[in-house]
C-alpha cells in the first residue's frame, strides 16, 4: 500500500498574482530610497524615456527615469558618472526584475563632479570649442554691453557701479538663473538671444557680453559647466567675458569665452576703460599732434624759403610778360580791323559784279519753255507710234480669233459646262454637247468617240427608187 502525500492547505497562485504580491511587497518597503552607484548602460529612447543600471563592485540595479522627470533632471547622466538616485523601488513582472524609477539624480562627491568635469573638457578640448584661434578681441570702447546674470544678486550692482565708475556705457541687463536645473537653457537662451539682436533695431545690439555669477561651491557653479552653455559661448559673434565665482574658480565656460575675468567687478574693468586716463590720453594725443604740425609747418615753411630764394623776382617776371600781352593785344586789334575792312570792299566788289535776278529768270524761262515744246512733239510721236503698233497687233489677234476661223467653215466644240473640246479623250458617249457654227450653236449628243478622223466620215447613201403606180392614189 502506497503512502498518501501530506495535505498542503496553502492556497495555489497564478504566476500573475504571485507578481503582483511581490511588486506590493516592494514598492510598499522601498517606497522612498536614496541609492549611490556608477551609471552603466545609459540609452535614451525615443519616448525620451531613460533607461540605465546603477554598479557597484558587487552588484548592479536596473534603473529608469520617465521623460517628465528627466526633463527636469539638475544633471546629465553619462557612462561613468557616480551619482546618488532617489526613487522608489518596483518589480517589472515582465521579466521578473525589480528596478528603481528615479525621481532625482546628484553627483555623488566632488571628486565625481571633478571626473565629469576633466572627462567634458578633454571632450570639447578634441572638438576645437577651446583653440585661441577662435578668441576675438574686445572694443576699446563700447558702447553697449549685455550683461547675463542674476537680478537678485550683489554681482550686478558691483558691474553697474564700476562701470559707472569708470567710464559709463548703456547697458542692457538679460536676467537668469544662474544655480540649479533650469540655469544651464537660461543662460545659453541669453547668450544666443544677445547674438540674434540686429544691428540698427530697436533694441540696441551689445558690443559685448559679460557673463557673471559670485562665489560658490562646485556643485553651484555646475550650470557654466554644462554643454549648452559652453557650446552657446564659443558660437557665440559677440566678444564675451566669463566672470564666474572668484579667481580660484574655473569653470568650462571660462575656456571658451573670449576673455575669463577672476571676478564679475574684474570683468567690468576688462569691459571699458577708464574715463578719466581716456579724456587724458586723447589730450595726449592732441599734444603730440599739434606739435608735429607745428612741426611739419616750420619744416614746410624753411623749404618753401628755400625754393623761393632760387627763383627770379616774381613782379619783374610778370610786368615783362604784361607788357608783351599789351603790345600782343593792340596788334591784335589793329590786324582785325583790317580784315574787316579788306573782305568789306571784297564784299562790295562782288556785289557790283552781280546781274539783276529777273534776267536770270528770263532767261531761265525761255530755255523751259524750248524744253517743254521739245518734250510735247517727242511724247506725241511716240503716242503715234504706240498706235499704230496697237493697230498691227489687233489685226492679227483678229486674224487668229476663234470666231474668224468658224467663219471658213469650221465649228467650235463645248461640253454641257460650256467648256471647249479640244481632245477626244474629253468626251463620252451619252454626254451632252454644244456645236459653236457662225450664225449660232446647235445642241448634240455623243454617240461614240475614236481617235482615227476617219471613222466617222459622212457616207453617201441611195435612195431607194420608188416605182410610180399611176394607178394608186394617194393616201392623203
């Protein structure tokens, strides 16, 4: 007899709900969790959800942060980076794994933050962001400048009282966050919003950009080290100068920039000179040219001294030539009153020598009127001898007229459309035709058609005799 197997009364669940206790079980201890580990794995999916695992040296924990909350993230998750995650804990059913869904992420220390720094810099070092090629210099005097930074702090009174100071300008102020999450698009916005200012606006466009920020931790000044804001400093067209915490604090945007100021009052003083050794140094200026006018003057001066010693008395010069232009112009005048008076009497010669005009006209008419008799009996012979050559020509067009030849017996042959024959070829039997005889036409009928003119040649016929019956009577 075989052995019964124990009664077991716990109850039978479903793979499901075995899952579903779990994930209840998990969430409800590990509601709230603080986790610290390396980022591993880390992909971005096109949802913009991300996924990536959390290591240690002993162990690994998957983690995952929904799209809203990465949006919102104070950091960049990258491969390598030691951060510390707060989530919660829950199980994915799907694959029998429990996970950690990620409400914030932070450096884990400073000497995380210092390795994600050097790892970023070396990064944009290789990509060129950081060559002094790209450096531009600043305007000895400008006359506008922009200003990003906060509108709270103390940094922007100390820009706008050592500019005042020193040699005031027009100053426009974009106002940022300039510490947590959301400080990195701020500043990077304002930088790029200074450079899509159009020259001649209404708003006036900056001749350069102070970017500042006062002293803080490594962890505050994070946000001048993000990509963005790096990025939008090197594209940026206007000089810009980076005044981030105090002098010992270096920051990736200090690479990038144009000119790094150890301190924001340090950057107004970068920014413009100072008023007073500018109005000094243009009366410098004005000295030092006014002297070497007054130079170049007296040197002027002795050439021209010189040169006028070596040159003959001017007023004896002159007098020589004025008295030869007189004696020139008395010559002149006396030679064209002659001229005048020669072709005056040369005038009168001529028109001595002139006929009155109505004998030249006489005589004109007279020779027109020999021409115009010549040219009457010219055209009236060869009006004579046009018709007589027109006579000749009509006799013999009336010589070969058709009509003339119907006369002599022959007749003029036309189809039913009145058109005259010419060949046989024209004609078919059963048409109808009309025969053109001297004193008139007759109608006909062809009856047969042959290219021989002998075939249808009259034919004599005999009349039959007709025996007289003079005893018959007539019928009549």
């Amino acid at each position: 007899m075989m052995d019964q197997p124990a009664l077991d009364n716990s109850p039978v669940l479903s793979v499901s709900d075995l899952s579903q206790a779990l994930k209840r079980t998990v969430e409800g201890a590990f509601e709230n969790v603080r986790v610290r580990g390396e980022i591993s794995g880390f992909k971005r999916a096109a949802s913009g959800h991300l996924y990536f695992t959390l290591k240690d040296n002993d162990a690994v924990l998957d983690a995952i942060c929904w799209r809203g909350t990465a949006a919102r993230l104070g950091i960049s998750p990258e491969d390598g980076i030691e951060v510390i995650a707060r989530g919660r804990l829950t199980t994915y059913p799907g694959r029998s794994k429990y996970q950690i869904v990620i409400d914030s992420l932070e450096i884990a220390g400073e000497g995380a933050l210092l390795k994600l720094l050097e790892q970023r810099r070396q990064k944009l070092l290789e990509e060129g962001l950081f060559d002094e090629t790209r450096k531009r210099s600043l305007p000895y005097l400008p006359e506008v400048i922009g200003i990003v930074t906060s509108e709270t702090g103390a940094v922007l009174r100390d820009i706008y009282h050592r500019i005042s100071e020193r040699c005031p300008r027009h100053l426009i102020v974009w106002p940022v966050l300039v510490q947590g999450d959301k400080a990195a698009d701020q500043i990077s916005a304002a930088i790029r919003g200074f450079n899509a200012i159009e020259a001649g606006g209404k708003i006036p466009r900056p001749d350069v950009i102070i970017v500042a920020r006062g002293g803080g931790s490594l962890e505050d000044l994070w946000a001048f080290n993000e990509e963005s804001v790096v990025r939008a400093a090197a594209e940026s067209t206007i000089p810009l100068i980076s005044a981030i915490g105090h002098e010992t604090d270096v920051t990736l945007i200090d690479f990038a920039s144009d000119l790094r100021a150890p301190t924001p009052t340090a950057a107004a003083e970068f920014a413009v000179p100072v008023r007073f050794d500018v109005l000094q140094g243009m009366e410098g200026a004005q000295s030092r040219m006014t002297r070497a006018l007054g130079r170049l003057l007296r040197s002027g001066r002795q050439q021209l001294d010189g040169l006028r010693r070596g040159l003959p008395d001017a007023q004896r010069v002159v007098s020589v030539a004025a008295q030869q232009l007189d004696d020139r112009a008395e010559r002149l005048r006396l030679a064209l009153r002659r001229s005048v008076d020669t072709h005056r009497q040369m005038l009168r010669a001529e028109v001595s020598g002139l006929r009155p005009p109505r004998d030249k006209i006489r005589r004109a008419s007279d020779r027109l009127s020999r021409e115009t008799r010549l040219l009457d009996r010219a055209f009236a012979q060869r009006i004579t001898l046009a018709s007589r050559q027109a006579a000749e020509m009509s006799r013999l067009l009336e010589s070969v007229s058709p009509e003339r030849v119907v006369d002599r017996g022959y007749a003029v042959l036309r189809d039913a459309k009145g058109k005259i024959v010419s060949d046989v070829a024209a004609l078919h039997p059963g048409e109808d035709a009309v025969i053109g005889l001297r004193d008139g036409s007759a109608g006909a009928r062809i009856m047969a058609t042959s290219g021989d003119a002998h075939d249808f040649a009259p034919r004599k016929t005999k009349r039959k005799k007709t025996a007289k019956n003079l005893n018959q009577g007539s019928l009549f």
